[in-house]
C-alpha cells in the first residue's frame, strides 16, 4: 500500500469536508469539540510528527511547541497549512530516512512509521467529520483492513505498556470483515493468554466475533459507532466485547 500516498489523499479529502461545513459544527465522536478544534487536532497533529522526526527525538513533544501550530485565520490559507503539514511529514522521513528511529507512544520505532499512523488519524478524523454534518463515509476496503490492523497494534501495545487488562485470561475478539479480495488481511484476532495481549490475522472463533465490512469494524474497533448501529453480525460473549471497547482507549 502506498501510505505517502494515501497521507496526502487523506488529508485533502478531510479538509475538503471541513471547508465545505460549518466550523462550528458539534462533533458527537470528539465530544466538546467542534469541526474547527478537529482540523486544527489533525493538522498540528502533521507538524507534530513531522517536527519529532526532523529532530530525531528520542522524548515526546509538547504540542505547544509544534512550530506553526496553529492554522492562519483564513479558509484558503488554513487549508494550505493543512495539507502542508501533511507533505511536511514525507519530508522530515526523507531527511533523516525511513529506518531511522525516533520517539512514538509506543517506543521507538523507525520514522515511517509515523506517515502510515498520520494516514489512519486523518482517515479516523475523517469520519468523525463525516458523522457530523451527516454526509456519506467512504474509505477503499485496503486502507480500512490495514486501519484495522493498525488500531489493533496500538490497542494491545498501549494496554501493555499499560499493564492493563482489557481481555481476560483465556478470552479473544475475532473480527471478520466480508469485504472480497482481502484474504488472510481481513481477519484479526486478539487472544489474552499466558505470554499476554497480541493480535494476528489468523482464522479463529473467538469469545466473541464480530463480522461485516472493514470500514463498519473500523468505526466499531474505534467507537465511532456501536456494532448493532453499523449493522455488524456479533457472535458469542458480547459483555468480552464490552469490556474490550471500555479498556482500550486512545
């Protein structure tokens, strides 16, 4: 999958979105926050990973100090500062090289890293703007499965660095997306077993599973909507599910 790509693609049809609204507009999956305040989230949010990357930082970075922070006052100019902190992510991982390590939550990992995570904020930002002004949500069946699997990495790799619990020993989650094409991608499972929390794309029953389209288990795995609301078939323990969703915050 081309993530350059897509980041750049992503972040245009976010703000094209949010141009074409109200900025005042509620938004019901980012609670007190408005259009306004999640276009200024993503977009600082670009500046800020590319800024960690640029610096080869090895310690989180206060958003306060992300440099340009902050979008010009103006429709045009801030659309532009948007999709320039998006290019500013590609640049930052071509001056110091896609392998090299810097800081993210999770630890260190190798700086392109940061452009398939900038893809999948925007796309998941995306949607909370789509909810809210009420307009269709579309999102190619391949970026959807791989923000599954993205999503997956952070919720097990938070909840152990963590030391929390968010599956019961013994429990798992299967999701099983009904997408055509995708094969051994679109399926997941999260086991809790003796060696801990992971996840992989093997076939398995699970404690409870989830079935439907990838983009459905995406907005259901990131609580932009509830399994009985986007339509998903749900088999097995629903309270495992429960607890899994309540556990695994961002």
């Amino acid at each position: 999958m081309d993530f350059r790509a897509a980041l750049l693609d992503q972040t245009r049809s976010f703000g094209e979105l949010i141009a074409s609204s109200d900025p005042e507009t509620p938004v019901p999956t980012c609670p007190d926050w408005t259009l306004k305040q999640l276009f200024r989230h993503v977009g600082r949010g670009n500046r800020w990973a590319a800024q960690i990357i640029s610096e080869r930082r090895v310690s989180a970075l206060d958003p306060r100090e992300v440099h340009d922070g902050k979008p010009p006052d103006d429709l045009e100019g801030a659309i532009e500062w948007l999709n320039a902190g998006a290019v500013q992510v590609l640049k930052a991982v071509d001056q110091i090289g896609t392998d090299t390590r810097v800081w993210t939550f999770l630890g260190p990992k190798p700086g392109g890293w940061w452009i398939r995570r900038r893809v999948h904020e925007a796309a998941v930002h995306h949607a909370d703007a789509a909810l809210a002004v009420g307009t269709q949500y579309d999102l190619p069946v391949d970026l959807a499965a791989d923000a599954v699997s993205e999503w997956l990495e952070i919720s097990t790799g938070m909840a152990n660095k963590r030391h929390g619990e968010p599956l019961a020993l013994g429990s798992s989650v299967h999701l099983h997306a009904t997408d055509d094409g995708l094969g051994p991608m679109g399926e997941w499972t999260v086991e809790h077993d003796e060696d801990g929390l992971a996840w992989s794309h093997s076939h398995g029953k699970g404690t409870v599973a989830l079935r439907g389209p990838a983009r459905d288990l995406l907005m259901a795995v990131t609580r932009r909507g509830t399994a009985a609301d986007l339509g998903l078939e749900m088999f097995g323990d629903t309270a495992t599910w429960d607890t899994w969703l309540d556990r695994t915050p961002f």
